[in-house]
C-alpha cells in the first residue's frame, strides 16, 4: 500500500508576495528597455538593471535634453519603485585650445 500523501507546507506569504514582486519589478524594466529600443532614445548606450531590490540606470547620453527625456520615461515605466540614475551627458564640444603633441 502507498503512504498518504502528505501536504507540503505553503511558503510563507512575505516570501510568495516578494517572489511575485521581483516578477512584477523584472516585467517592468524589461518593458522599459523595450520603450527605450522603440523611442527616440533607441541609440543611447543606457543599461537598467534590478540589484538589491533597487533598479539602476547607467549609461551616457549626448545632451541634457535626451537626459531629461529619458529619467522622464524611467519614472514612468517605474513609478512606486526603488529608482538609482547614473546617467552622465557626454561632453561634445569642440576643443577651445590646441593639443599640444610631446
């Protein structure tokens, strides 16, 4: 005869509601990468990435102007969440001094 199965114990709720969170917070960056391919932003070289329950964006963009538009968009997609920026604006101006070669 076989042994009466025995229930398995039910994770604990704060343990299933982080794990749906971390889906939930996943779902939502990957979207946001998506909206960043599909935008005028597409060519910028901007990474999002969830770490420690936070998510960080990294990147350099050409002016001030695609950095405002894009931390816009980011707090958009990722609005009631745990947001780092790091986006830096390249320096695009010409020289004002001749280099001088040793």
């Amino acid at each position: 005869m076989s042994e009466p199965a025995v229930p398995r114990p039910a994770a604990p709720r704060g343990v299933a509601e982080n794990a749906e969170n971390t889906q939930n917070v996943e779902y939502r960056v990957a979207h946001l990468r998506d909206r960043l391919a599909a935008e005028e932003l597409g060519e910028l070289g901007v990474r999002a990435e969830v770490r420690a329950g936070a998510v960080v964006v990294t990147g350099t963009v050409p002016s001030a102007q695609c950095r405002e538009t894009l931390l816009r968009t980011v707090h958009e997609e990722l609005a009631g969440l745990a947001v780092h920026t790091d986006v830096v604006v390249a320096e695009n101006a010409s020289p004002d001094h001749a280099e001088e070669l040793s």
